[in-house]
C-alpha cells in the first residue's frame, strides 16, 4: 500500500470512524532483491508483502525478475524487511518461511516477535506456547501472582496483608515456573512453563 492509499484509508475510517483517530498496521513486508543484478552493480528488486500467499510472493519475484537489467535472472535473495517487529529475517530463509513468520507476527504482534526470539527461531514451539501456554496479560508479575493465588487458594483475611505478591511474581519468573515479557509500563505478558 502506498503512502497515499494509507492516507486515503486513514482519512475514510476517520470519516466512518466520526473524526476519531484511527492508525493503520504497518505493512510485514520482505525486499527480494535480484542478486544477478546486484553482483553486477546493480540496484534492482522488489518490496513484496510478506502476508500473502508464498505463490503470490513468488510470482512477483518472477515478474521482478523478468524486468531485470541482466538477461536470464532467476536467483534472489531477501535483502531487507520491514514490519516483523524486531524478528530479523535472514537473507536465504527464502519466501515460505518469510510468509509464516509474517502471518504469524501478523496475528500476534510483538508478542509473536518475542516468542520467536526466546524460541530460538522454533516457529512451532512458538505457535505451541502461544496456543496451548498463554496465561493472559497483566499489569504485573505481582498482578498475576494475586490473581493466581485467589483462583487458587483462600488466605485468610488477618493474613492477606501480610502476602508478598512481588516477591512471589519474581519468584515464579525467576524459578522458570512461569515466562514472562514486559513491553511497556503495566503491560506484561505471562506464559505457564513447558
């Protein structure tokens, strides 16, 4: 999408939306550079949005590559990226893997970007941790550990006071019981251990 079909998607929402700010999602997207051009000093490729089909994506490789300065181009390489929300692409994780680490920080954002980090690249253990581990969001550790310990147990009230919810948050995190990512203030993102 181009900078002006953003302004005009911006400007029509804000219209339906009754004047109320709305901000558009940044585009996931890959640039496919031609790499017989490029060992020839030359600058050309392609950005590509990474969020469609692998067939897709490869069909306009293909159609980058026919308007190639060099005759015969059929290599490429993924050059640069925008989008994936702090994931670094690598140059030769070609268009498939490209797509789903994209769909998939599509859905889930930074969080995604920060499972597939901590996972070591493990799309799948992500997907898994994501699916079957999530415990929800909170505004803390200590928030998650009071919100815990009264789902599952009752402490009476003389001694309420007297718990410690930081220091159990802490405790849970640091003993591996639980696996959390804290991206702003009073935003923290809390999974069960494996």
């Amino acid at each position: 999408m181009s900078g002006a079909q953003q302004a005009a998607l911006v400007t029509n929402l804000n219209s339906e939306s009754g004047g109320r700010q709305m901000q558009t999602v940044s585009e996931i997207k890959i640039y496919v550079a031609d790499l017989a051009a490029y060992n020839a000093g030359f600058l050309h490729g392609q950005w590509i949005d990474a969020t469609q089909g692998p067939e897709d994506i490869q069909d306009q490789i293909d159609e980058m590559l026919k308007k190639s300065p060099i005759e015969f181009s059929e290599e490429y390489a993924i050059h640069d990226f925008e989008g994936y929300e702090g994931y670094r692409l690598g140059e030769y994780d070609g268009i498939e893997k490209a797509h789903r680490v994209a769909a998939y920080i599509e859905e889930h954002g930074k969080l995604g970007a920060a499972l597939l980090e901590y996972y070591g690249d493990d799309l799948e253990e992500a997907e898994k941790a994501m699916t079957e581990r999530y415990a929800g969001q909170y505004t803390s550790l200590a928030d998650y550990a009071q919100d815990l310990t009264e789902e599952t147990a009752e402490i009476p009230e003389h001694l309420a006071g007297y718990v410690d919810y930081e220091k159990m948050g802490r405790d849970m995190d640091l003993s591996g019981d639980v696996l959390s990512f804290e991206f702003s203030h009073e935003e923290v993102y809390i999974f069960y251990a494996n």
